[in-house]
C-alpha cells in the first residue's frame, strides 16, 4: 500500500486483477457482487492494518502463553446505499461483530449533487471505528456527506473506502476532511461531462444489483 498524505492507495496484486475484472462490461452480476465482495476484504485487510490489540493469556495444548488479540474497539461499518451495501460482507467476514449503519444517498442525474434520504446509525457511534464504504468516488460528494453525517452524530473517528476514485473526487474529499484516512482500490484518469469516472466500470448500483 502506498500513501499520499492520508489518502492510501492498494498496491496489491490481487486487488489489482479483481478490480480489472469488475471494469469489464462482460463481468455479469453475479461475479461482480463475488468481485466486490473480494476487494472489500481485501481492502479492509490493509486498512485495519493499525487496529490495536491487548496481550491476553490462553492454554495451547502445549502450555500457557500470553498472545495478542484485537482490543475490543467497537466498529460500525457505514454502507452507502446502494452500492456500498455490496461491501459490507468482505467486512464482516474481517470483523463479524461490526454493527452496520446505513446511509441512504443518491446523485442528482442534472447537477450531479448528493441528496441524503436515509441515515440510521449504530448506537454509540462516538465510540466506534466508522467505516464508510462506496465502491465509486466520483465527484466526492457523497462520500464526503456522509462523513458530515456521521460527525453530525457524533463520530469521531472515522475512515472511509472505495474501491475505484477520480482524482476529482480524491482533491474534493481530502480538502473537506483531511482529517479523515481515505482508502483508494484504484485511481482513475477523470470524469466526464456526465460524472462518471473514466474508464471507471460505469454505474456500480446497477452492476451490483442488476438494475437498468
Ligand atoms: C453512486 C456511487 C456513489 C456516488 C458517487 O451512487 O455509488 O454513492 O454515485 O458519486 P459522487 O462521488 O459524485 O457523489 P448513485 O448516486 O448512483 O446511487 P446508487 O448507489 O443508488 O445507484
Ligand atoms: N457512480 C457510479 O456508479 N459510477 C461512476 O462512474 C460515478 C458515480
């Protein structure tokens, strides 16, 4: 994983050879739901990275040993609707216990302006790791609305992942919350007159759940 700042970006094989996959128009449904599912994990493996653990003692069938586990920190993984619910089980996968919020946004198809419709948040949500997921960071609107969202709940610590970004939608995001770690599969060349990311993999909510 290489960084910029608080932006990070995949570098792995693997990642790189499934978000290939998931470009192509040929990708149906149902391997681009597996696909997705995949370069979640795989992304949250590098973004959890610097989870804290505590020292706890067990028994091996050997003897007594003190090992390391993952300090009970609470989680809350953040699912834009749609397509950010198709990352939400390579997550759970990592942390099982994670609660999931949910945060409902759509794209204006004119001014291509986020418009919240749904937000509902785990409790406690000052307590937790808020993960927000949205494979596309286009413009950056939505992705950094609902970040405002969380922190207008109280979050506080929050990191955000997508699986594909515009440069566009990296500068917009980083400059209104540099604060908070943004996780990037890949970058793309630009948008274009209609916001999509180039070459991008057109509309994920639709290749998610085979709608259109
Ligand atoms: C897509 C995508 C992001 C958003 C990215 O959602 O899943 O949420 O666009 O664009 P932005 O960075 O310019 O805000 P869309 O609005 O198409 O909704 P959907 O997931 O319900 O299809
Ligand atoms: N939303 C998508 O699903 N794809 C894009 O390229 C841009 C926004």
């Amino acid at each position: 994983m290489s960084n910029t700042s608080n932006v990070h970006y995949m570098d792995h094989p693997l990642i790189k050879h499934k978000i290939t996959m998931l470009r192509d128009e040929r990708t149906g449904t149902n391997e681009f739901r597996k696909l997705v599912e995949e370069i979640s994990m795989l992304m949250g493996y590098e973004a959890l990275a610097d989870l804290k653990t505590r020292d706890v003692e067990i028994k091996t069938p050997i003897e007594h040993t003190i090992q390391p586990v993952i300090d009970g920190r609470k989680m809350a993984i953040v699912p834009i609707l749609r397509a950010g619910l198709g990352m939400v089980s390579g997550l759970l996968a990592l942390v099982p216990t994670a609660k999931i919020g949910h945060i409902g946004m759509y794209r204006d198809e004119e001014t291509h302006l986020p418009h919240e419709y749904y937000c509902k948040l785990p409790q406690f949500i000052d307590q937790r790791l808020a993960i927000v997921v949205d494979p596309m960071l286009a413009t950056g609107g939505s992705l950094a609305d609902a970040v405002e969202a969380i922190k207008q709940r109280g979050g506080k610590d929050i990191k955000a992942m997508c699986i594909i970004a515009a440069p566009e939608g990296v500068k917009a995001f980083t400059d209104r919350f540099p604060d908070v770690p943004l996780y990037v599969g890949a970058l793309d060349r630009c948008l274009n007159e209609n916001c999509y990311i180039c070459p991008g993999l057109g509309d994920a909510g639709d290749r998610i759940f085979g709608t259109k």
